[in-house]
C-alpha cells in the first residue's frame, strides 16, 4: 500500500479527469447528504428531489452514530481529552458534527467563490475568478512574526522566544475556535442563496516527514487535519495544492494506522480561528497581573485592565502537544503562510519524534555543468569515460531502449531522447550527428528538442541562443553536483539556487575597433612564446606547448593563459596588463569557433559590415552577426547594473530542482547505498526529498517586464493560485497593451494571456505578473503565487538528469540510483542600516563564506537576517531560521544538523543575498551564480584545506578598532581575487572585474558599518543564546553545541574560548562518535521503534477483532500487513538492529544530555 495523496491535473498524469460541472454535481450530492442547501446551477433538480429519500435517509443516519469521528479524528479527540483532563470546570471539547469533508482534490477551489460569480468578499479576504485561476487577497499583505507564537504548558518544555498559555486558556480558545461567529462559517460557494450554507469544511494531508531511500527505508508521512470555518476554504484550497488531498478520513484505506510502514506514528491538527483575537484575556482564565507569575508577566499572559485583549487583539497561533506525538494548533489569522509554516513546523514535531530524519528550511537543485559546444561535437579526453562503449551500453540497457537499423537507440519512454555511439559526430553545419557501423558511415538528422546521450552519459543539444536565429550545440555532463541550501533566511535566496540563471543574462553584439589592426594584434599575441610565463620553469620535455588554437588546448585554458597569475613572471603579468580586454575576448571568440578545417587561414571567418562606406563595429562570423551573452550580477551606488561578459562556452548549468522550502532529509551510512558517485568519500550521505507539489513562490524581480521568464510563465498558467496581485479589469488590461513599448517587454505567455484576456467577456479580472497589489498606495512586496513543481508539470529534465547519472555509473535498471547532497550552500540576508526605520546595518560578508563547524553553529543558532521582502521584520530567525515557526526547543534541531555535518563531513559555504558591503546591491545575482560556480569545480577543489592552502580562501582575521578588538574572525574565511580569477574564469571572460576588492573586503566600503555589522552580529548572537540558557534548551543540547552557547555569552566555556583547541576538538567526528550521547541516540532510536511497532500490531490486531471490519480485512488484506508489522517489530527488537543505526542520526531523546 502507498499513501493516498492527490494534487490535481497537471502534476498526476494518472488521476482522471474530471470535469468542473461533475465536480459542482458532487458538491451540492455532499451538502445535500449532510442536509445543506445546494447551489442547483450545474446538476439536475429532478435527479436531486428522486434523491431525497436517500439523501435525507443517510444524513438521519449518520448523525445517530454514538461516534462520528473518523480514525485520525479519534485519535487528536482522545489526545485532548487527555491532556486537558486536569483543567477546572468545563472542558469539554465538541468537534462538528458534520463538516464538509474535500474527500477529492479541487473541490475546495470550486466552493472557495460562487458558481458564475468573479468575485467574492469577506472580512478577512477578497477572492477573484481570473483568468489564469484564482486571485486571493488577505486583508493584510505581511505578517510579522514577532509575538505570534504560543505554546500551551503542560507538554513539552517552551522555548524562550515562544508565548507560554496556560492550559484553560487553551480550553478556551478551542472551545471558541469550534464555535466560530455564523458569518465566518458561510461556505463561499453558496454565499447568494438565501440561506446559504454554514459549516466547517475539513481535509486531511499526509506530509512527508522522512524519504524513500529504495531498498533501505520507506517513505514515512505522518497526518494532518485541517479544519476551517466555511468561508475560510481559500486556505485549505492553499495547503491542497501544496501537500496534496489524502483522501476521506472515514474511509479504512486512507487510515494511517493501518499502514504502519508508511506512517511514522504522528498525528496533527490545524484549526483555523480568525475571530479569537475579539476574546479579552479575562474571559480566556488568564490570571490578573498581580497573581501572575514572572513568565506570565513577561508573555503578555495577565491583564490589569479587565478589556485588556489576548495578544493585544493581534492575529497568533496557539500550539498543544507532547511527546505522544499528537500536535493541535489554532491559527487565529488566515494568512497563507501561516497554514503552510504549521504543515512545515508539525513534519518537524515529526521528525523529531521519529528520528533519523529532519526537516530543513532548504532550496536545492542538482546542477549539471553544460558548455557551449560552437557548431561541432564529439568525444575527447576531457570528458569523463566510464569505459562503456555502444555496444555495451545496448547489452546492458536493452530493456530501456529500441534499438534502431542504422546503430542508435531510442529511449522507450520518452522517443525524444536518444542515444548514440561513442563515436558520434554532431555537426551543425550539415544538421547531422553520424558515426561508423562496421565500414559504413550512418547518420541521423540533428533535431532541437531532442536530447543525445553518449554511452557515458554525457548529452548534446541543439539549443536556441537567448535571442536571434542562432543556434548552437550544448554540451551536459552526465554527473551533476546536488546544492543543499539549509538553514537560509528570509529573503537569502533559498529559491533562487533552483532557478536557471538564463533569466539574468543578457545578449548583444561582439564589438571590435578597427577590425584588421585587431586581428593583427591576435596573430601576434598567437605568435608569442608562452614557454617562459611561470616564474618556475615548466618542464616541456614530456608535454609540448601547445599553440593557442590547438585542440589539445581548451578555452578555458586560453583564459588562463592570458589572466594575469601569481605563478607567471612579473614581465609575463605585465605583458597581460598591456594588452587591451577587447582583443582577449576576441581570441577568445576566434578560439570558441576555431575548427580545425581552418588550419591556419582563420581570418576569413570573421568580418564586420561597411557603414556608410566605413568599416563597422559588430563582429560576424560567417556572415552572421556573433552575439555574446552578459550576466547582471548586482547594481553600483548609483542604480545601474553591473553586467559582465561571460566566456564564448558558457552556457547555464541543466538544473533539476529538488527543494524549495519545505525538505525532508534522512542521514544513512554511505556503506548502506550501492552504486554512489565514487568520486565523493562521505562516511554517510543525505537523501533530501521536496515535501511539497507546488511551490509558494515571492517573485521579486517580476515587476521588471521580461526579466523573470519563469514567473511570467507560471503566471499566465491556467489553474494558478495567486495572492497579493491587483486584480486587474479589462479597461486596465487594455492601458497595459496600449503603453506598446512596455508590452513589447513581455515574454510571450504574459503577451499571449493578455491578448485572449482582451478578446473573450468573462473572467472579469486578470493577473498579470508585474502588477502588485497596491497597499496603502504602494506596491505590495510580498507578491505570491504557487509554482507547480517543474519536475512534475515536465519530468523529462529530471528522467535525463538521472538517466544519465545511471548509465555513466553504469547502474542496472533494477538497481536503485541515489543521489545525495554534494555540497552545503546555506544563504545570508545583508543589509546596509536604515536609520529611518531602526534598522541595524548587516554588511560583512563578501559573496561566499567557508566556516568551520563552530563558527557556522554560532551562525545556525542566531541565523540572524537583513530586512527581507515577506516580513515586516528583521534579525535573528533562530535556530536554523525555522526558530520561530518551532513547537518545539531548538535543541533537537541543532542537534540533528550538527550531527549531520559530523556524520557525512559536508562543509558550509554560505553566500550573500541583498547587499555585499553597504554598497553593492545584489540581489539574488549572487545566489544564482553560486551553483553555477560550484558545479564547474572538481570535488578536490571544493574542499576547504585545499582552498585554504592555495590562497583561494582567507582567514577573517580579529583586529583593533578604537582601542577595542573586534571579532571579526566569526566571520570565518571568505573567497579571494586569486577564487575569482581561477574558478569565476571559468564563466566570465574577465572574472577578476565582477568581485572587486571592495566586494571581496567590505569592510574597505565603509569601516564603521563593518564594525557595526559585527557588533550586531555579536550582540543579536548573545541574546540569542542567553535565551537557550533560560528555557532548558541548553541542557538538552549536545556538549560541542553547549560549549558553544556559553562562549556566545561569555566569551569562554570552561575557561576556554572557541580557539582552543580542547574546544576545536569538540567538533571532530572521532570524539563525536565515540562519545557516550552519541551512543545513548542509537538507543533511544530502537527504543522508540520497539514501542511504535508494538502499537502497530496492537492497532492492527484490534482491527481484525471487529466483526464489522470483515470485508475490510480482506479487501485490504490486513492479515499481510499484521505479518509485516510483526516482522518489523522482530527486526527492531534484534542486537544487530543496533548497528545498522550507526552512521545515523538516532533519535534525540529531547531530555539533558550528560556533560
């Protein structure tokens, strides 16, 4: 059995489609049964008044059961029974009776507007049909976080930064929330009836918690309630999308117990209450100042003035839960995001309670390196064999291809992939790609959209440049460089490392002076003696020099035969200086064409136009205008952009997103997986899995007509949930097309959506994705909208992605293919200060930072941010930025990622978003670049001592500033000129001039913000963790991390600060794993597993006793599932168990850790 879980037409090619008009009949059967009114429009009134009988004999029926709750419904009943058993007086809980249940995906769209209707209004929201979908606007466009988050005693310790509720509060509070005002409760999709329709709907989700790891573990979720008065339905529309619809609860399939494999023994439910904020805090049983204790005191829970409100009438969630593993929370606002972060913050209550696994606020994407191949391919050495040739490659693969007469092979599962033999020849020229069968040369037609694979795994394409006519041959490596970005703030780029960087570049023409003189002065420089550049004699005895144009010599090895070196002699660097930038890119444009046909007569290739009877400026190639591509990266003080050519064969990595916000992560030994890249030596890898379908994106950089083609196209998709855009009417729609400049700026799918819109009469209102909402007269900053996953509307990039990893690993079908995290890539919001608004500078880091395992602890604990677009806040998110959002102590968060680092011995490299220095805005450019430059780098290049030892990294060093000393050595190390020159070569023609020394070294833009920067950092750091010292979190963290929250107070922990190397040596693996609570976690995880299989079995063997349960048992075969249980149980119980735990997170038992 596999988890129920639905997310509509376009991410399921599976689920059949149904009609909007079959859905609106089922809609009005379901509130009819449950004795609602119904909205006629759409089903028959006669087959309705035939039904009747049945209908009304049904919902007689089910409101005489002595027990309508369903398994999960039960379950979170008798939780809260339980823990509000001690609470004086009346505490009874009474959940509604009948509420309509989103038994199917869709339905809660359907009901969130009336049949026929554009636009529904409410107190809390404003809904439009448009004519790309759905247009919701909350009331308020932000949320702050600050204040927002209770925590009901009696549970689980609270963290300091949480509000602590006294458990008759909480009683209160729920006993409201399930009796809401009647207008709330009016259910949209009846809303012009007469008497419309009142009622809570429901819906139940199964999120993901831990990952399918195949042959080693089974995807784990855990399930979630979501209960909404009527008129809220917008937000369970909102988390369908997201997570998915699991189906009816009622029903004995979709009853997670019953599924122990799949089910990690956790149960959550979200209630969603807007008017609770009315309630004053006397009337919730808060106690008066006077009688209150401290906590109550500080949290705002007491009152002096008897109309003084709960949470000064501010919107707040309200948490209860235990180490049970059942978690209830009330949300007293209707804010999207709220509903997602609970979904996000109850599969950390999960996880946690589970073990093994974490959830982790990430972005992420595999990046595969890809070249710009000119007009010509073929294999050569510099392209990683793995020894397979075509006809091994058909013997081993016969069961994924068909193999073709002249000697290629199509893939049988998509006939747009092909492949090819080792000795396949693309040429552009003739639009063919041929090779050798025996004696005789076959060949094919070079077609774009089709996707060549070599026996090794490596891919040719035939790609459009950006603009023109041109195309060009792209060339992908087989093997790409999975980018984890965890632990990333607000507005840190945790989004952006999945996006294609095509989007910021630029195209325009080759410029060239005097274009004879100019290919004089390459000849020349072609002709010049490069043998005596390196200040240590190279030894050319083995391997001649080799000539400029030589195919033996690659471009990126022309780069750096032209980029001044501290390996070069001073004359040779000086001899570089002098030359003109334009006649480098030139040479290096000749050699990115150069084919060896040429020989040495080159020259007639290239050529300009005459204009008015002069020579031009705009260099051809054959004919044809040459276009170079330019990448923004940044803005000077002034506003403008700061763009840079980038190399003739570069071309944007092929990027497959797998994490967005939401990750679920799981931390295995590498010896429990087969067939892993060899060329990675991580004792124990990470499996990450996207928890979510469709992704709540904030398209910053869509305001500029053009700029963020993927938003544009997501934006003119059909069936898109969209908040926070102006709903747009056709008067304004047609002002848009009217400004003729502007609208040419549109990519095609806007231009398109806008034309339609203009022609038809309904929907009422467009969205359209430069247009916010406009709030209080100005743009909202926190535009939304939900992306379905790109893996899921278009699988072939991810199907190549990893089929090319496969054959190049030479992988068997039947075996599983893993792809771990190859690099951390956390992100950092910067920000000059902003006096005006309080707003303390943040601008010390340079655009990418290495910390070793303190340092970048002290960062995860505060995760302190700039000023980011989605919240009106800023400073210190907390632990690992999901602080705020967590029900639980930070502990066994920071526990988790610490031991992961210390299991698979990943380092992290954080970048800069926002700003670098006070000066330099940025943006995301940065957080673009980054996956770019990493894939580019070998694994030995991306390890810390060898960047460190070669001068690509510096140390931040402490220094005195007015007489005190500053620790700036938290800052870790940062990348130098020499990293830009060298690896940043490797995209840009003049790399050295995109990071420049007052980027690489803030602290030259402006000393005193530098300073201040610091100071806030080790102010906000301290304050942070004097809060762990408070709230017991201290206690429970692991003694490295322990050691760690003293020295961000006092500066030391036991007389040692965070340099010595007693305290160094607290972050090694060998102390790590030999320790005592390292071992304790192991245990504590077969424990729970001991326990939770026993209840499964239990639950199951309850279930077979029922008589009523007979049909049940057979229909989903129960007795085999009784025996996998059994066995499971077996399996946990056994000593071996044990060991097959190490190299794993265990379980963190949540309680003090011995020193």
């Amino acid at each position: 059995m596999t988890v129920n879980r639905t997310f509509g037409i376009g991410s399921e090619v599976n689920e059949p489609e149904v009609s909007e008009k079959k859905k609106i009949q089922y809609i009005n059967l379901k509130l009819a049964a449950d004795g609602y009114p119904t909205c006629n429009s759409g089903i028959k009134t006669d087959f309705l008044e035939i039904a009747k009988p049945l209908l009304n004999n049904y919902n007689i029926k089910s409101r005489l059961l002595s027990n309508n709750a369903s398994p999960l419904g039960q379950r979170i009943r008798n939780f809260l029974e339980d823990y509000l058993s001690d609470v004086p007086g009346d505490n009874t809980i009474t959940f509604p009776e009948n509420p309509f249940i989103l038994d199917r995906y869709g339905l809660a769209r359907i009901i969130s507007i009336p049949p026929g209707e554009d636009f529904h209004e409410t107190e809390q929201i404003k809904t439009y049909r448009t004519a790309q979908g759905i247009l919701n606007n909350p009331a308020s466009d932000r949320r702050t976080t600050k204040g927002v988050f209770h925590v009901v005693e009696g549970g689980l310790p609270i963290a300091a930064d949480k509000k602590a509720v006294p458990k008759i509060t909480f009683s209160k509070l729920l006993q409201a929330a399930l009796n809401p005002p009647k207008e709330t409760m009016t259910l949209p999709f009846t809303a012009k009836l007469e008497n419309p329709a009142q009622l809570f709907v429901s819906l139940m989700l199964r999120p993901i918690v831990v990952p399918e790891v195949p042959g080693v573990i089974a995807e784990k979720s855990m399930e979630v309630a979501f209960l909404a008065p009527g008129s809220l339905v917008s937000n369970l529309d909102f988390v369908e999308s997201i997570f998915g619809n699991a189906g009816d609860p009622f029903l004995p399939e979709n009853d997670a117990a019953l599924d122990p494999e799949h089910w990690t023994g956790h149960t959550g439910c979200v209630i969603l209450a807007p008017h609770l904020t009315s309630f004053t805090k006397k009337e919730l049983g808060l106690p008066h100042y006077d009688n209150a204790t401290e906590r109550q005191r500080r949290d705002g829970m007491c009152w002096k003035d008897e109309t003084e409100k709960y949470n000064d009438g501010s919107a707040f969630k309200i948490t209860c839960r235990d180490e049970r593993g059942v978690v209830v929370t009330l949300i007293s606002d209707n804010y999207f995001g709220y509903c997602k972060k609970e979904v996000k913050t109850m599969i950390g209550y999960s996880a946690n309670l589970y073990g093994l696994a974490e959830e982790e606020h990430a972005g992420g994407a595999i990046a595969c390196r890809s070249y710009n191949l000119g007009e010509k391919c073929y294999i050569d050495e510099r392209i990683p064999s793995n020894g397979m040739n075509f006809a091994s490659f058909i013997y081993q693969y016969a069961d994924l291809i068909e193999l073709k007469p002249e000697g290629y092979a199509v893939d049988v599962n998509f006939n747009n992939v092909l492949y090819v033999p080792e000795d396949a020849v693309f040429d552009l020229n003739t639009q063919s790609v041929s090779w050798k069968q025996g004696t005789e040369k076959q060949s094919i037609k070079l077609l774009p959209y089709k996707v060549y694979i070599y026996p090794n795994g490596y891919k040719v394409e035939m790609k459009k440049r950006i603009e023109g006519p041109k195309w060009h041959l792209v060339g992908t490596y087989a093997e790409g460089t999975l980018c984890h970005k965890p632990c990333t703030v607000s507005g840190g780029g945790k989004s952006e490392i999945s996006k294609s960087i095509k989007d910021a570049m630029i195209q325009g023409s080759y410029i060239v002076g005097d274009l004879n003189e100019d290919l004089d002065m390459v000849e020349k420089i072609m002709a010049h003696d490069f043998s005596n550049r390196f200040k240590v004699p190279a030894d050319y005895s083995v391997n001649k020099p080799r000539h400029i144009l030589s195919p033996k010599r690659s471009l990126g090895s022309v780069i750096k035969l032209l980029t001044p070196s501290d390996l070069y002699t001073d004359e040779y660097n000086e001899w570089l200086v002098s030359l003109p930038q334009r006649i480098k890119v030139l040479i290096y444009v000749i050699k990115g064409n150069y084919s060896q046909e040429w020989d040495t007569d080159w020259r007639k290739y290239f050529s300009v136009d005459k204009v008015n009877g002069v020579p031009g400026n705009e260099l051809k190639y054959k004919s044809n205008k040459l276009l170079s591509n330019y990448l923004r990266v940044g803005h000077d003080a002034d506003g403008s952009w700061r763009i840079f050519l980038l190399r003739q064969d570069f071309n944007p990595s092929a990027k497959v997103q797998v994490e967005d916000d939401i990750t679920a992560s799981v931390v295995l030994g590498a010896d429990k997986l087969t067939n892993l890249n060899p060329e990675y030596k991580n004792p124990s890898v990470k499996i990450v899995k996207n928890c979510e379908a469709r992704l709540f994106q904030r398209p910053d950089d869509a305001v500029v007509k053009g700029y963020d083609k993927q938003a544009e196209k997501d934006l003119s998709s059909a069936g898109t949930f969209v908040s926070n855009f102006e709903p747009l009417t056709r008067e304004q729609v047609q002002a848009i097309k009217d400004d003729a400049i502007g609208f040419e700026l549109y990519t095609e799918p806007v231009k398109e959506l806008i034309n339609n819109f203009l022609k038809s009469d309904k929907p009422e209102y467009l969205v359209i994705s430069s247009e916010p909402r406009i709030v209080d007269g100005k743009p909202s900053k926190n535009v939304r909208y939900l992306q379905t996953r790109p893996d899921l509307v278009d699988p072939l990039d991810k199907y190549v992605a990893e089929i090319s990893a496969r054959i190049h690993r030479k992988i068997p079908l039947d075996k599983p293919l893993y792809m771990p995290v190859n690099a951390v890539l956390p992100g950092r919001r910067n920000n000059p200060a902003e006096p005006a608004n309080n707003v303390p500078p943040l601008a010390v880091y340079n655009p990418v930072h290495y910390q070793e395992l303190p340092e970048l602890f002290i960062d995860f604990i505060c995760s302190i941010t700039g000023k980011s677009p989605s919240t009106t806040g800023f400073g210190s998110e907390g632990a690992l930025t999901k602080g705020p959002f967590n029900s639980l102590l930070p502990a066994a968060d920071l526990n988790n990622a610490f031991l992961s680092y210390i299991l698979t011995g990943y380092d992290g490299f954080s970048s800069a978003a926002g700003y670098v220095g006070p000066k330099y805005k940025v943006d995301h450019d940065v957080s673009l670049l980054i996956p770019e430059i990493w894939c580019r780098m070998s694994v030995a290049e991306r390890d810390p001592k060898f960047l460190i030892e070669n001068g690509y990294l510096e140390k931040v060093e402490d220094f005195e500033y007015k007489g005190r000393k500053i620790d700036a050595s938290l800052l870790g190390y940062r990348i130098t000129v020499k990293f830009v020159k060298h690896f940043m070569a490797r995209i840009f023609s003049k790399a050295d001039a995109v990071f420049n020394e007052e980027m690489l070294h803030p602290e030259l833009q402006d000393l005193d913000m530098f300073v201040a920067s610091i100071d806030n950092l080790s102010i906000t750091q301290k304050r942070v963790a004097e809060g762990l010292m408070t709230d017991g979190t201290i206690e429970r963290l692991c003694p490295p991390l322990k050691a760690l929250v003293h020295i961000m107070v006092d500066g030391k922990y036991n007389g040692k600060d965070r340099n010595d190397p007693e305290i160094r040596a607290m972050f090694t693996p060998e102390v790590v794993l030999n320790s005592d609570w390292y071992k304790e976690r192991l245990v504590a995880k077969q424990n729970a597993d001991i326990e939770r299989c026993a209840q499964s079995v239990a639950y199951i063997e309850d279930v077979l006793s029922r008589k009523n349960y007979a049909s049940t048992a057979v229909r989903l075969d129960l007795p085999a599932r009784l025996a996998k249980a059994k066995a499971e149980l077996e399996k946990v119980s056994s000593p071996e168990y044990l060991n097959e735990l190490k190299g794993t997170l265990g379980l963190d038992p949540m309680q003090p850790i011995a020193e």
